[in-house]
C-alpha cells in the first residue's frame, strides 16, 4: 500500500516553529498574560467531602468583603456543562458533590488575593453522604450510589453497561493453545499536568459572549458554550493563540471557562478565572487508572491463539470520557474478547490523558507478553515481532503498516540481539536490563476546513482552527500549505485559533490536527492553485491544465521559461481566496501510526534504584511533515511515559478520601535529572490517505514507553512488578520469578 | 457596575436569552453582591486592610514604580504591574520553576520572592535578553534546537540556562543538566533544553 518516499521541497525537513520567535522571547500571549480594562480575578471553592449534599450556602460575610463583585454556586447559577459528564446530566456547579475537588461557588473580585480571601468566609454546610473510593468496591451490591443508575457507568443508551468487543472465539482459541496464562496488571491515576494551569478570560459585549480559553479547540469549546447557554454560535467567540499544554484535559470547553463566563455577566465586567496549581490536580481530570485481568493463550512456539481481558477503570464522579484500554491493539490476536467495566466512585475524575486508552493496557499486555516469553524462553524480540499486529482485528489492512520496520530498525539500532541476557542474569549490584515494547495510535481522516488568502505580493495568510498545544500544529499547517501552494514558507502568514476568524477545527485532540486540517489545507490550496491557472491561462493566452507553479512563478509545464510571478496573477484579480472543508472516510481500511520502543537500565541491586542508560523509539507515522517538532513529541511523550513508569500517582487518602499530593513535588514529574537522551528514528514511508503521506505523531510515544521500562527493568532483575508506579521499594519487594 | 439599569444588557435580559430552567440551558439567578461600605466586613483571613508600599522596581535596566502589598509576589508583580508577562506562573509554590527570572546574577523562582525584597536589585527577566532586535545566543539556540513545544516553560528554561552561562560560559552536560533541573518541563523536551544550552557551550569553547 505504501508509496515511495517522494522529495518534497518544503515537507520533511528540520524547519524551526514559525513561532518559536515568540516562544522564546516572552512575547507569546497565553491566556492568563491576558489583562482587560476593568478586568476581575475570580477563584473556586471545592468541596473538602468526597460525597455530600449541601444544604446550605450562606455567602453574606464574603459579599462584605471590599472588593468581591460577584459569587455564583448551585443555586443561583445553573449551568450545565455538557461535555463534562458523558453519560449523566453535570452542572458546573453539583449538588450533591461527588469528589473532594467538586466546585461548589466562585467568587469574581477586583484582586486575586481578595477572591481567595472570599472563599474562606464562604459558609457551606455539608450533609455528609456515605462514599466509596475504590472501584471494586464500588461495583459490590450494597455500595452508596454516585449517579441514579448506580456505579457502573451507563453505556450506549440508559442501561449501565460494560464496553465490550470481541472477535473470533476466544474458547476455540484456548482449546488450540499449548499453555494459557493468567495474570492481573494494576495502573494509577495520573495527571496531565500541563505547565499551564487552567484559565479563562471571559467577557460580554452587548450580548456577545468572548472567552480566552486555554483549549485545545475553539470550534468544539464555541459548540459547547453556545449549547449550554443557549446562545447561537454567532454569539460566541473563543479565542487561544497560545497554549500551555493540556495532553487531553484542555478539550472542548470547561467548567472554568463557563464559570468565569457566568461571573463575567453577573459582575458586568470581565473576568480572570485562575486555577491553582492543586485546582488543577483535583478540579480537572487525569489518566484513569486500571485493574486489568489478562487471560492469554499461545503456542508452543510463542503465537497467540485467544486472548481476553476483564478489567475496571476508575472514572471518578463523573464519566467524561471511554474508559476503555486499548493496548491490545498492536498484536495479531485471531480469537479475542474484552469486558471493561468504567467504574464511578467518590474520587477525582479520570478522562482524556495523552493516548487515552493505551499506556495502562500497553504496560498490563506488553508485560504479560514480555513475562510469557521468558517463561517459555523465547527471546523478546521474537516473540513481539511474531505477534504483531499485521490486520485490524485480523482481517481489514491497515493504510500503511511499518511495525516490523520499527522492531527490526529499533532492536537494531540498540543492539538487542548483542544486549539481551536472561532474565535476572546480571550479577553484582548494578543489574542491566534491555527491554521492548510495542506502541501506537490509530489514525483516521476527519472533517477539516482551511481558507487561504492570496495577497497581491504573491504572499498567502492561511486561516486555520488550531490552537497549536505544544505540537507545533501552527508550523505543520504552514509546512503543508507552501508545499501545496508551491511558494516558500517565508511566503506564508498563519492565523490561528480565533472562532471569529478562522475555519473549523476538529480541536488538538486525537493527533488529528494533521490529517483532518491538513487535508483541508492542501484542498484548499488546490482551490485557489485552480484560481490561479484559470486566471493566468489569459494572461499567457495558455490552458489551465497546462500550467504548474513553484517558488512563486506561474508557468507552463511543457516549457518552464513560459512564466509569470504569481503576484501579476493575484494582483489582477484583487486577491484569490481557497477554501475548504474536507471530510474524507475510509472504506475497507484502517488507518494507524505504530512503534516500537526500545530501553536499557541499569537496576541498584541494594536501593532499587533504576537508571535509563538508553532509550531508542522507533516510530512508524507516515511522512514526517517537520522532523524537529516532530522529534520533540516523540521525546515529550517517552518523558511522560517515563513519569507514569516510576514515580506518579495521584493518591487519595483512603478514609478520607482526600487527594495527597496535588502539586508537582509530591506528584512526582520527571525532571531534567531522569530523562535519558530519547534517540529517535522515523521510518518515514508514505501514506497513501495521510497529507503528503503523513500519519499522526504526537500521542504514539507515550503508548510504548511504559512497558518498554518495565519490561527492562525485568530484564535486569528477574523481578515482575506488576502495578504502576515501578517504585524501588516495589522491585525490592518483588519476587525473583 | 451594581447597577442593573445602568449595565447594557441586564441580567434578567441575560436570563430571558437563556431560557429558564429547561435541561441544556443555564440558569442564573442571582449572584451579583451588592456591597454596603458601611457594613464592609474585614475577614481575619486577610487581616487588617492590606497596605500598599510603593517600590523601585529595576526590571531589565529600567526603573519601575510600583505599589504592592506584601503578599504580592514578584511574579504577580512583573505580570500584572509591570506588564512583562513573558515571565509564567506554573505551581505558585516554588515548584516547577516557570517564573525563573535572575536576580543579582542568580536565578531564582519569582513566585517565591516577594515583591517589597526587590527594592535595590537587578532583576532580569525574558523580555530583557534581546538587544534590541538581536536575541541572545541561548534564545537564538532554543528555537534551533526546538527548545519550545508548549513554550510555558520556555523563559524559565532560558533564564536558568542563562544564569548558569553566566556563572560558567562552558558547562558540561551533567552541569548543564543540574542547572536546568529546578525547571519543569511537562512536554518532556529536556533533550531539546540541554542540548540549545550545550550548543551556546559548545560556541564558547
């Protein structure tokens, strides 16, 4: 299916953000460097009761305070925020609370400090209602129900409901199998924790509502506001040039901007709602954390036959998103059955992470896999590449397909088949370990809308929905459009992330930025490219269809020295404007970006202590439309991979219920201290659907890495550790198998 | 602005747009605080009515004159007061180093100085690292080097990385790599830092 890869002129080179000017020297304008005349601070009070109904909020002391200008809770504003919970009706403010970190009042006032001081002299009384924190417990019959329909979140339709999927038979599988495993894998809730926190600007011009959000797509966060505050969408304007981070937890609009949109009418001035850095930790979401039950049947010689998988996920109060856990994906499994159960319970809720569904269950599967071969001695290596995944559920192809260049380019550029050692052979205190593991993101074409306008200097201003989160999606939009034009990139102006302004955008969510608007950018370049030949067809008394342009010139192709600026053309016509909205499907196909990671440690036998000495991602995601940024994503997302590996955890107190530790220090995130050198490789063979061949980048590095320590670590020391986070005092504790 | 009547769009207007109570629409009620100076209450939380004090603020070679109370910190005050907002807020604790400015030749959190410490020091900030239209070598360095993705973290990485230049033209990777450490990048482009603090290293040789 793949194509070879093609020379591009400005596509696949190593091309600095065209705002990296900006970035780096303050002048980037975030949302929170926003100031508006008149503008009030506004902060949340949160609930300090996992579950609990208020019964009271007495807010007089507060409005007394000189400065507040305005405080809004459950009963005088009530707002749905519907893309906060999936599956049962959410307000941005709840009664009862469901989480320690539920909001319960915001309060707008002429400085931060007072809005803060506002909130402790907020009264709420609180009925405290029975909770329960652990999902297992949460599904036994006699557990205090969090919504109406119990614990169990509903799935498609009223009914509670598990998300289940299966193929072939799993029973005929086992019964094929020489030997059939069972095991259990356990992951934490862990947060994004994007450098930013959460903020939102929002003001009201005659009924016109304008919110500086921090979002990963304005068009999603207009069609959200505008649906809960039943205002038409022209009475909506998002705006995020800038953004600072978010992995997940920054789609579609949130609570925040709402509230700060809420206290912005009621004060009749704009308002600066600022979380804190615990806001963030307690008040959002993170990655849903797992119990996965693993059943795995194989042959003799490593092939598996069956597999199945029952698992839970811990959602918390409120179900924002699946639950679900992918990370079978990679693997040609003929016979397969999964049951996951997204679980509620009284704690801070889980959704959208960086790969959503895939960290956890590639950690739980790749382990489990990684385990089998060494207990049926079989080098990992092989076993991995034996079981890849060659068909989609075992019959529809994949677009493009590179895995087995990923194992091969990847063990070979670490020295795999040099390094690798059984299992807990190294003597002396520093252990070494190699270990691998298989990682990727499915990739598909989606709606997407571009405009680019053509200036009479020949120069183009493409207009695209982007917020560019960090991916560099503002440079790779500009990339694909001066190769689709023909002109050079200093040739293009991009304005992004401006409801008002710019074109629909499926939002930064789903690695989709490139394949859903960059098709539509190369479409709408297309357009305005026939605008342009039709036009200087007369003025070169030649055919459109024979005309071509690159660097700027209009000629013809047959003979090059026929040409004409394309300002001449432009200029004549005023200005040309391309559009496009794209919505292209697959049929019959199935498209997805694969991965194979590769890590040597180095395991202190008396502390426990890891140390990454190698670490080499070897990524299969089409064309790569800028080698730089590109590279960084893959290093960012095995940097958070190796967060989630060793130290982070969100932990709630037991009793309580509390969060303990929502901050950077006590959450652990890794640090320039941890983070070994990520060594990169593409192997960069064209998509025949993606633009200019290019498949998705940004949320694949996180899939693999996981796993890809844990099983090193393994390797160094003989010992399985089978819950996240890989802690020393767990590899000490953990039995040489 | 307590005024109903006296705001464009009051907010029984605002109201009657939304709907009343119907599932899919907000509701807002009231909300708005009417203060009564007279019966203005001062919360112990806060103390006594905070008192400004008016400072010199020396921010990249200019003088700034500014009132703070003494909670303000000098990050809030660089955003809000000086206007130099390139200098980020990412914890407020003291933890993740994004509003890293260098005071008196060192860098150190602004988020956990506070303001009325500042009367009589150099403070240099992101903004004050350019010449004129001339970056300094280490910003010229992050954007070869990719050094942003989000870019939260940006001007803090490069003020640590400039402080550290400072004190020694010519770090290593390991010194590079300790004196970027008290900065959090949640992007994971620790690669990318190092290697643009590496690369003006590698010019100073």
């Amino acid at each position: 299916m793949a194509q070879a890869p093609k020379e591009f002129s400005v596509v696949g080179k190593r091309i600095p953000r065209i705002d990296a000017h900006e970035r780096v020297t303050g002048q980037a304008q975030y949302t929170g460097d926003i100031q508006l005349p008149g503008m009030l601070y506004a902060r949340v009070l949160r609930s300090p009761h996992p579950h609990a109904k208020i019964v009271g909020i007495d807010t007089s002391k507060a409005e007394k305070l000189p400065g507040v200008k305005a405080i809004v809770h459950h009963e005088n504003a009530k707002v749905p925020w519907s893309s906060g919970g999936l599956t049962h009706q959410r307000f941005i403010f709840n009664n009862p609370v469901r989480y320690v970190g539920d909001a319960v009042a915001a309060v707008a006032a002429t400085d931060r400090h007072i809005a803060e001081d506002a909130l402790k002299l907020i009264d709420v009384k609180y009925e405290k209602i029975p909770h329960v924190l652990d999902a297992n417990e949460a599904l036994k019959p006699d557990a205090p129900k969090i919504t109406p329909n119990g614990n169990l979140s509903v799935g498609k339709g009223s009914a509670s409901a598990p998300i289940e999927e299966s193929w072939g038979d799993v029973d005929k599988g086992f019964s094929e199998a020489d030997r059939v495993f069972e095991d259990t894998y356990i992951t934490k809730h862990v947060n994004n924790a994007q450098m930013e926190r959460r903020v939102s600007v929002a003001k009201w011009d005659a009924g016109k509502l304008t919110v500086f959000a921090s979002t990963q797509g304005v068009s999603n966060a207009r069609t959200d506001i505008a649906k809960d505050f039943a205002l038409p969408l022209s009475k909506v304007r998002i705006v995020c040039k800038y953004m600072g981070g978010g992995f997940g937890n920054k789609n579609q609009a949130q609570d925040y901007d709402y509230m700060a949109a809420v206290l912005a009418k009621v004060a009749g001035q704009p308002v600066k709602l600022e979380f804190t850095r615990e806001d963030d930790y307690i008040g959002m979401h993170g990655r849903w954390s797992s119990e996965q039950r693993y059943k795995i049947g194989v042959k003799k010689d490593g092939t598996i036959t069956a597999v199945t998988l029952n698992a839970v996920t811990n959602m918390g109060a409120y179900r924002k998103q699946s639950g679900n856990l992918s990370g079978t994906d990679f693997y040609n499994i003929p016979n397969f059955k999964k049951v996951i159960l997204p679980v509620h319970t009284n704690t801070v809720v889980a959704a959208n992470y960086r790969a959503p569904s895939y960290p956890q269950s590639v950690f739980g599967f790749a382990s489990f896999l990684d385990q089998i071969a060494h207990e049926m001695d079989i080098n990992p290596v092989d076993m991995f590449m034996r079981n890849r995944i060659q068909k989609y559920k075992s019959k529809t192809p994949f677009t493009s397909n590179f895995l087995e260049q990923c194992i091969s380019e990847g063990s070979k550029r670490i020295g795999w088949q040099e390094k690798w050692h059984k299992a807990g052979a190294t003597g002396g205190e520093k252990k070494h370990g190699i270990g691998m593991a298989l990682g990727g993101y499915p990739f598909r074409p989606g709606l997407g809308a571009a405009t680019i306008r053509l200036n009479p200097d020949g120069t183009a201003h493409v207009l695209v929905g982007v917020s560019d989160i960090g991916t560099g999606a503002k440079s790779t939009m500009a990339i694909i459009a001066a190769e689709a034009l023909g002109i050079s990139l200093t040739q293009i102006q991009l304005t992004n992330g401006d409801t008002d302004v710019t074109p629909y955008s499926v939002g930064e969510s789903g690695s989709r930025t490139t394949s859903f608007t960059g098709l539509a950018v190369i479409a709408a370049a297309e357009d305005v490219r026939r605008q342009i030949f039709n036009r200087a067809a007369g003025q070169m008394k030649v055919k459109a269809e024979e005309l071509d342009l690159r660097d700027g010139e209009v000629f013809v192709k047959a003979d090059p020295s026929q040409k004409l600026p394309l300002e001449r053309v432009v200029r004549s016509a005023g200005e040309m404007i391309g559009r496009a909205t794209t919505n292209p499907a697959f049929k019959d196909v199935e498209g997805k970006s694969f991965s194979a990671h590769f890590a040597e440690v180095e395991v202190d036998g008396i502390t426990g202590h890891v140390k990454i000495s190698r670490y080499v991602a070897a990524h299969d995601s089409g064309t790569i439309i800028n080698r730089l940024p590109a590279e960084s994503q893959i290093k960012g997302g095995v940097t958070q991979g190796i967060g989630m590996a060793f130290t982070e955890e969100l932990i709630i107190d037991k009793v309580t219920g509390i969060p303990i530790n929502p901050n950077y220090r006590d959450a652990k995130v890794p640090t320039h201290l941890e983070v070994p050198e990520v060594e990169v490789i593409f192997i960069e063979q064209m998509d025949p659907f993606g633009p200019f061949g290019g498949k998705v980048v940004g949320e694949p590095p996180i899939t693999a890495a996981v796993a890809t320590i844990a099983n090193a670590i393994f390797n160094a020391t003989g010992k399985r550790v089978k819950e996240l986070p890989i802690t020393p005092d767990k590899i000490l504790q953990a039995r040489q198998v | 602005m307590n005024d109903e009547k006296g705001s464009k769009f009051s907010r029984r207007s605002f109201l009657k747009g939304l709907g009343s109570s119907a599932i899919g629409t907000a509701a807002i009620s009231t909300g708005l605080v009417k203060t009564d100076p007279a019966e203005a209450y001062t919360p112990e939380t806060s103390g006594n009515a905070p008192a400004k004090k008016a400072l010199n603020l020396k921010v990249n070679g200019k003088l700034y004159k500014v009132d703070v109370e003494h909670r303000n910190t000098l990050a809030e005050v660089l955003r809000d007061q000086v206007g130099l907002t390139g200098t980020k807020i990412g914890c407020d604790r003291g933890e993740c180093g994004a509003c890293t400015v260098i005071i008196d030749g060192r860098n150190m959190y602004s988020c956990s100085q506070l303001a009325v410490w500042m009367e009589g020091k150099e403070i240099l900030t992101i903004e004050g690292l350019a010449k004129g239209d001339k970056l300094d070598p280490l910003q010229e360095a992050f954007i070869e080097h990719d050094g942003p993705q989000c870019g939260f973290c940006t001007s803090g990485q490069i003020m640590s990385g400039k402080a550290l230049l400072m004190k020694n033209p010519k770090p290593n990777e390991t010194q590079a790599r300790r004196g970027l450490s008290g900065n959090l990048c949640r992007c994971g482009n620790y690669n990318r830092e190092v290697a643009a603090v590496l690369a003006v290293a590698a010019k100073a040789r």
